[in-house]
C-alpha cells in the first residue's frame, strides 16, 4: 500500500496504522512489513546501534590491553561520555 503522508512525520504515521484494531489483530500467517522509508529507517537505526556498540566494546578491548587491571579501564570508559559532552558545550 502506497500512502501520501501530507506533512504527517513518517514515524507518527506509522505508530497510528500500528495502533489500529485491525493491525493488532493480524492472522497468524500475516505479518507487518515495512518497506520503503520506513524500512531504510528501521534498517540505518538497528545498523548504527551495532556499530556503536561495536565501537564501544573494542574501546573496551584496547582499554583492558592498556590498563593490566580491569576496573580502571571500566572507569575510564565511563567517564567518556561525560567528557564529550562537556567538549561539544565548549565549542
């Protein structure tokens, strides 16, 4: 199904056609798929939150090669968002 949004944010469309009774009651061989837009959204956002947490753990794997001690390098990973966030407020 083809749909022109009309200024409506994709994201509200789609919570209100997954809202809808008939939507909630699908059988069991019918499923909801998002294709287009909506698919490519769905798709960068799942990628990305795997690429962050990707990212993240090998952070952490330098950090524990670094540091012999585990705790210390927990300690340092903790404190990175905080400090990127006070750096992005001084520019």
């Amino acid at each position: 199904m083809n749909v022109s949004l009309n200024g409506v944010a994709l994201g509200d469309a789609l919570k209100t056609v997954e809202a809808l009774p008939s939507m909630q009651k699908l059988a069991g061989s019918v499923r909801h798929m998002r294709t287009g837009n909506a698919r490519w959204l769905t798709e960068i956002f799942s990628q990305f939150g795997i690429a962050m947490g990707i990212g993240v753990l090998s952070i952490y794997a330098v950090l524990v090669n670094a540091v012999p001690q585990v705790h210390p390098a927990v300690t340092i990973l903790t404190a990175l968002p905080p400090s990127a966030e006070a750096r992005s407020w001084r520019c």
